[in-house]
C-alpha cells in the first residue's frame, strides 16, 4: 500500500472512536444500573453468553465492572475474568480497588488495566504509586462527572476538587488513560455529552480519553471521533440492540 492510500485508511479509522462493549457484574451476573443506582438494576443474564456473542463479533476489548466490588470492597469477579482473559480478551477492570495489593492481583489474574475511580480523585499519593509501580499502561483514572462537578464514593458525593485543577494534577502524576463517565446520561440512552467530551480533550490533549454514558449508535462513536475521543464504552445499547454487535466491530 502507497504512503498516500495508508493516509486514507488512517483517516477514516479515525472517523469513529473504537466501541467498547461494557458489563457490569453483580452476583454472577450481567446488569445494568440506571445512574448507578442499586435500585435500579435490569438483569441480562450470563455475561459469558454476551463476551462469546462479541467475540464471535470480533470485538477483543472489554469493560468490566465489579458492582459488588464498588459496594463494599469484595473481589469475586476474578476467575471469571481469569478465564476470558485466557481466552485473549483484553479487559479493564473498575469497582472498589482501593490498595496496591488489590491493584497487582487484579493485575496478575490476567486484567490489562486497571480503573481507579474516587481513589484517583481523593488519593493522588496512591494514583502516583500505581503508575509508577506498574505503568501508566496499566491504570486508567475514572473521572466521573456530573454537570462537569467530579464525583466519588458511587457517584453519591460531589468532590471539593475542581475538574482543571484534578486534571493538572493527573497529568503532572504521568496519566495515560483516563474513563470519564457522563453519569447523568448513563443507562439513558440520550446520547454522549459531546460538549463534556470536547472540554476535556481540550484540557488535557494526548491522553486516550474513554466515554462513557448515553452512547446509542455509530453516529455517536463519529461525534465522539470528532471531539478527539479515541474509545468508547456501551453496556445497554449493546446488550438491548441498539447497537449490532455482528456489525460493530467488522
């Protein structure tokens, strides 16, 4: 392939942010919360029957997160993601990892990177200590927003720290990977918040940027490629067909 022809190709790849299919665990099996709510939960079954569906797809990464984890600290996801990352699914994983040692295990059973959420907001000693005990390849920053205020403890609790002033402080520590989720519009199905998405690319270029909430359908993931989001996450738009996994990742 001529130099002019590879340019094309990069060109039009970069028209569409990569999808990322997302589940959310609890008790063994695939939900979804509306808003992060507890109360809210739709059951979608065995999430093995969804992870063997994309990759039939030819979707190879995955997001997951440990609700139970989220909830009250406990780890029990990890067999089973033992076993899909066996498979060759690359995964991050989010929901309650609050210590190193809970980070390296993750890390050992097999999880490509790590999502440290309102750890990453409240303790940048301990954000540091992960990106420089196991690269900034391996942990991902979640910075959950609602109407642009950063959110912890669930997404119960506003944060004191200002969105520039967080962001500074992560780009001084070495963050590669930062998840930002538009809570307002998890679960919903209204589409990204593009103006949030466009701030923050605009804030802190460089950095590979995963959206999260609302995402619906391809025009979306175009929208999102052109506020310079690499990647997006969708749970429900896939597991509901919103989405067509035989034709998202072909």
């Amino acid at each position: 392939m001529d130099n002019i022809n590879k340019t094309i190709v990069k060109n039009l790849a970069s028209d569409v942010c990569q999808l990322i299919p997302a589940l959310d665990l609890l008790d063994h099996r695939a939900v979804r919360l509306m808003q992060g709510d507890f109360r809210r939960v739709t059951d979608y079954g065995d999430p093995s029957h969804w992870t063997q569906r994309w990759w039939d797809a030819g979707a190879r990464r995955l997001h997951v997160v440990d609700l139970a984890g989220a909830r009250d600290g406990t780890l029990s996801v990890l067999p089973l993601l033992r076993s899909w990352a066996e498979r060759g699914w690359d995964i991050q994983l989010g929901g309650g990892i609050r210590s190193v040692e809970t980070v390296e295990q993750v890390l050992s059973a097999g999880v490509n990177r790590v999502v440290l959420g309102t750890a990453a907001v409240t303790e940048p000693d301990f954000l540091a200590r992960c990106l420089d005990r196991f690269g900034p390849d391996s942990i991902v920053a979640g910075l959950d927003l609602r109407e642009g205020v950063p959110q912890v403890s669930g997404w119960l609790l506003n944060s004191e720290q200002r969105l520039d002033a967080l962001l500074e402080g992560w780009k001084a520590a070495g963050v590669r990977w930062i998840l930002s989720t538009a809570v307002l519009r998890d679960g919903t199905l209204q589409g990204p918040d593009l103006a949030q998405y466009q701030q923050l690319s605009a804030l802190l270029p460089g950095v590979q940027w995963i959206a999260s909430g609302g995402v619906r359908h391809k025009a979306d993931l175009v929208q999102l490629a052109a506020q310079g989001i690499p990647f997006a996450v969708a749970g429900r738009s896939i597991l509901e067909g919103w989405i067509n996994p035989e034709e998202a990742w072909r």
